[in-house]
C-alpha cells in the first residue's frame, strides 16, 4: 500500500514538470505572422525552463539556418511567396516531459515593387520622377553628387543639376516589405545660341556671324512692318532700311533649344547730291 502511494506521488511530480505553456514570437505572440521573401526572421520561444530542449521543425517555405534545439532560432525564408507555412515546436525537459505543441502560421510576403522612371531633361526645366509602382516612398541621391544640387525627397525632381552630369537617384519604398531601386538620369546642357550681328551700311552684305551652335534658325523679332525679308539660315536682311534698328531673333535646332535675341542697325548712305561745273 505504501509503494503505490509512493508512485503517485512520482507521477503527480512529474505531471507539474510538463505543463509550461509557451508562446514564440517573430515580433509578436500572433498565431499567423507575416515575412518578407528572402528575409532571415529570428524566433524566441517565452517562459521556457533553461534546461530544457527543443525541436523546431519547419513544414515548407524554408531553413531553420541556426539555434536547433534552443529556444531561439533563426529562419532563412525561400524566394517563392505564399503560404501559410507551419512552424511547430516541442519542449522536453530535464525529466524528460515532453510539453504541448506549439504551432505558428508564417505566409512569405513578396517585396514592393521600387519601379519607377527617370527621363532625361534640360538643365533647368521640369524633371519630377514618374511610374512610381508602389507611392509613397522617398528619393535620394545615391550616390551624392559633389556640388549644391539637391532632391526632392518626395518627387525626385532634382534642382541645380547641371548639364552633361548623370545623377543616379534611389527610391525606397515604404510597405510592409520595402525595397529599392537606382535610375540614372542625364542632364542636357541648354543649346548656347550666342551669335553676332554687326550694324552695316544699307545694301550691303550682313550675315550674322559667330553662331556658336549652328543649324538654328533667323527670324525677326518683331516683325518689321516694311517689306523686309530675313533669310532664315543665314540673318541676312534684304531691304532692310537705313536709320533703322532691327531685332534679330536665332533659335537652335538641338535637344535643348534656346533663343537669343540681337539688335542690329543698318546705316543710311550719303545722299551726295549731283556734281555741278562752276
């Protein structure tokens, strides 16, 4: 009678050993959770015995890469999103109970799509970002450039870029599962449309000279209201009259056009009157 009473109270011992209740946690105690594709997520198992072990098992979706068999492991997710995947653990301890099963639904989340488009543009004219596929990140340069030119964080419109220079400019998303995306974008320099007129005597030649980017085009600016002529290739005036100052308007033919403007004054000749013999 007294041996049986004895055993009782070996299993009654035993029984308190093997009900701890544990609970583990990505960053919560939630029984379904989320992760990102490709993501590496640490898991910790709560109230546990310090001599206890665990085994972790992972149905699908990944690898246990480190701490099998303690209650703190982490989990190298695949590359395929969806789920949900089950992550179960058991806990023996010292005595060799072997505690309820514990259980985690992990569904993989793909990352945000960090597409967007970046055109090439004139210095100096509008140039915000467009196509974001996932709004409401923000852009920076990356790398910096070395001079003042600065972004804006919220359109990835750059000001003071400079022409010739390509920027490359970063946009980071900002969902459950950011990323990120580099563009370039090149800065055209502005056509220089710099070019010379020099005032000329009434009827003679007067091309315009020293165009700096060739392949524009002449024209008055303003027309004149005579019947003066320009020659759209050259900036020769035809009857152009004397006394009078003309505007003279060239405007170049490349990526970034430009125009500049030139007054030219044509000089009346001497009215010599006839030659009379005393």
């Amino acid at each position: 009678m007294k041996t049986k009473t004895k055993d009782k109270l070996k299993l009654f011992c035993l029984i308190i050993f093997c009900t701890n209740i544990n609970v583990y946690s990505q960053s919560s105690s939630a029984t379904t959770q989320s992760v990102c594709i490709s993501s590496t997520e640490p898991y910790v198992l709560n109230n546990v015995n310090s001599t206890s072990t665990f085994q972790w098992v992972l149905n699908s979706g990944g690898i246990i890469s480190n701490g099998q068999g303690t209650p703190a492991i982490s989990i190298d997710w695949g590359t395929i999103s969806g789920g949900p995947h089950t992550l179960s653990v058991l806990e023996t301890d010292v005595n060799g109970c072997i505690g309820s099963q514990q259980t985690l639904e992990v569904t993989i989340i793909n990352l945000d799509d960090a597409s967007f488009v970046l055109t090439d543009y004139c210095a100096g004219s509008p140039n915000s970002a467009s196509s974001a596929v996932t709004s409401g990140g923000t852009y920076v340069f990356n790398p910096l450039p070395s001079g003042s030119e600065t972004i804006d964080v919220l359109t990835g419109e750059i000001t003071g870029g400079i022409g010739g220079t390509t920027y490359s400019v970063e946009y980071t998303t900002n969902g459950i599962c950011p990323s990120q995306s580099v563009e370039t974008v090149l800065v055209n320099s502005v056509d220089d449309a710099s070019f010379v007129l020099t005032d000329y005597c009434a009827g003679t030649s007067n091309v315009a000279s020293a165009v700096v980017t060739s392949g524009g085009s002449f024209s008055f600016n303003p027309l004149p209201s005579g019947s003066e002529t320009i020659d759209v290739l050259t900036g020769e005036i035809t009857g152009g009259i004397g006394g009078t100052t003309y505007s003279v308007e060239y405007t170049t033919n490349g990526v970034c056009i430009s125009s500049l403007i030139q007054n030219v004054l044509i000089y009346s000749t001497p009215s010599t009157g006839p030659i009379f013999h005393n």
